[in-house]
C-alpha cells in the first residue's frame, strides 16, 4: 500500500472530527472508531484521523498513486469543509503538485453508440492504457461530459492540498458517475439510462456523435463481496452493475436478482446462471417500489454467508437499508446498498 500524511492545524480537532463521524454515519460510509482515531474506508483506500491536541493527524492508503490522489482529494476536502472558521493548510507528504491531470484520469473519444432497449443506450469509446477499469473489485467510475458548446473541455487536476482544481466555469466538465460495463486494453463500455428529464449524461448519449471526446477516472465503488448466497436488487440505472457482477460470478453460484423496471428493459443482456434467477418487478406510478415488499418477504437461505448488493433510488435504498439491517439482522460486512439517483432531482444522470 502506499501513503500519504499531513499534520493538520486546527482550533478543534476533536469537534472536526466528531463532526465528520455524523456525517459518514448519516451517509453510511464505513468507518471504525478506535478511541480517539477515526479509519475512513472507502474502496478505493483507508484514511485514519486522529486529533492530537491542536493538530489533526490524517494518513490515507490506497494501493496506487491514482488511489492515493484521490484519497487525498476526499479527505482535504472534507477537512475544509467542516474546519468551521478556521482556514487549514493541508501539506502532505509525498504529494507532487502542479500535475496535468490525476494519474487515474484517462481522455476517451466516443467511436461507436448503440439502443440496447428504449431506455438504455451503450457508448463504446477509445483511449489508451483503459485496462485498469476492468478490475471486478470496482464497478464505477467518474465520468467527465463536456460542456454544451465545448468540443474539448479542460480537465481538472489536483492541487497542491490535493483538492481538486477546477477550470473555469465555461470550460469545466460536467462530472457524473456511471458503471463501466466492459473494459479492455483500448476501449471501453457504459450504458446510459435515458431518462425522461435528462442530466448531463444522458443528454451526451443522445446526441453525442463519434469522435465526441470526455473524460473518464477511478475505478471505484465496490462489487458483492463473495458469498454462498447472493442477492442482487436494483432498477434500471443499477443493470449494468448487476450484469458486471453476474458476469464475474463462479457458474456455481446461489443466489437471485430482484430488479424493478418497465417491460422494455427485460430485453438488457444478463448472464444466465442457474442458481441465480432473475425476477423482474413491474414498476407501478402509483405504489411504492416492489423492491421494498420483495426483500422483505423473501426466504433468505439458512446460512450465514449470504452478501446483499443493491442500487437504486435513494429513499428505496435508505429503506432496503434498514430493512436488512433491523429487521434481516445483516451486520454491515454482508451488505452494500448504494443511493444511484435522487426522484427530487430527476436531472442529476
């Protein structure tokens, strides 16, 4: 693994910290409290603050340089953001500024576009050195969309706190995060939901031509860990998700998906594995998500070693949520429900 520090100056690092502790609760973002130390995990690495009188002692790990500027972007950021009136100078170890763009950005250029169902499209793009965004541990990726009006965007690149640098505002990129579907060495695939109010990423699967060129970073959010037992729950924006994660499954494996969607989306190609079936929910106006009442009521296997993954809308995943948690008993290691879109903010993909 590799490391970065900082020894940070605070006014009150014990009321920033228990701070940040409130707000990954709230977000549930996994952290451990060992005393007064803090161990934020994040998939794509670990940071540890701990306050140590008027300093606030930070280390992030992450298993390369790409993860490890990213940890550092996390971490100053939220820092900054909940220092109160104090204005902290974050200096870490190791850290080389004034970079081009961070080592994990890669530029990609759009070469082929394709309906998989009414409201699903591939977009296939080109680039080099892409083979990092195969790896089964990460499913998701930042996407970078130009500007309307804007051929190539400027990109942004860490600074010297590591937070990120913007470019000015009529040249910044539009940043959303999407699955990657398939990787190689030299190409790329994401499959865009298209919705009925779009966001910046679905209006570029609409009308972007070939030769379009964006932006892509990370990988980073995590898949189902192994289990015996597998439970996959999504709608639409979670498909291609859950297709990487079949995909990547052993031809044993036990388990079933619940996805919510409208008829035309059961035409999206899944994996077939006998043990692991897929039942698709009718989405209703009306009513609240069949995903809810189907977790509840379903027979979970008498075993131990199940693992749940699921993503969806984000009042359904807080709700999943506490299902498996309160009434399912599931500790956090046998869970990851992920919030993949907000219905108060229809535009946000």
């Amino acid at each position: 693994m590799m490391f970065s520090e900082a020894a940070v100056a605070l006014s009150d690092p014990e009321r920033l910290v228990a701070d940040l502790v409130d707000h990954m609760t709230a977000h549930d973002v996994a952290h451990d409290r060992i005393g007064r130390r803090v161990v934020v995990h994040l998939g794509l690495g670990d940071a540890t603050l701990e306050p140590d009188g008027g300093i606030l002692r930070v280390r992030v790990e992450a298993p390369d340089e790409g993860g490890l500027e990213m940890m550092r972007s996390v971490v100053a950021s939220n820092v900054v953001d909940f220092a109160g009136g104090d204005t902290p100078q974050i200096v870490w170890s190791g850290f080389t500024a004034g970079a081009e763009t961070f080592s994990n950005f890669r530029e990609l250029r759009l070469i082929e576009s394709r309906s998989l169902t009414p409201r699903l499209r591939r977009l296939t793009f080109s680039g080099l050195n892409l083979g990092r965004f195969a790896d089964h541990e990460n499913l998701h990726v930042r996407l970078y969309l130009p500007p309307s009006g804007v051929a190539r965007p400027e990109w942004p690149r860490p600074g010297p706190d590591g937070r990120t640098i913007w470019p000015d505002a009529t040249r910044r990129p539009d940043m959303r995060y999407y699955t990657i579907r398939r990787a190689e060495a030299e190409t790329v695939e994401i499959d865009f939901v298209l919705h009925d109010a779009p966001g910046p990423g679905a209006r570029f699967a609409l009308h972007a031509k070939p030769g379009a060129i964006c932006g892509i970073a990370g990988p980073l959010g995590r898949t189902a860990s192994p289990a015996a037992w597998t439970l996959l729950v999504g709608d639409e924006t979670a498909l291609p998700a859950i297709a990487r994660i079949l995909d990547a499954m052993p031809a044993d494996a036990q388990g079933i998906v619940l996805l919510e969607a409208e008829c035309e989306a059961t035409h999206y190609p899944l994996r077939a594995l006998e043990g692991v079936p897929v039942r698709w929910l009718e989405r209703r106006a009306d009513a609240e998500s069949p995903l809810i009442d189907s977790v509840r009521r379903l027979e979970f296997p008498m075993t131990d070693d199940v693992f749940v993954w699921a993503g969806c809308e984000s009042t359904i995943a807080r709700s999943l949520r506490r299902i498996l948690r309160t009434e399912r008993g599931l500790s956090r290691e046998k869970h990851l429900v992920v919030g993949y879109w907000d219905r108060n903010e229809p535009a946000t993909r």
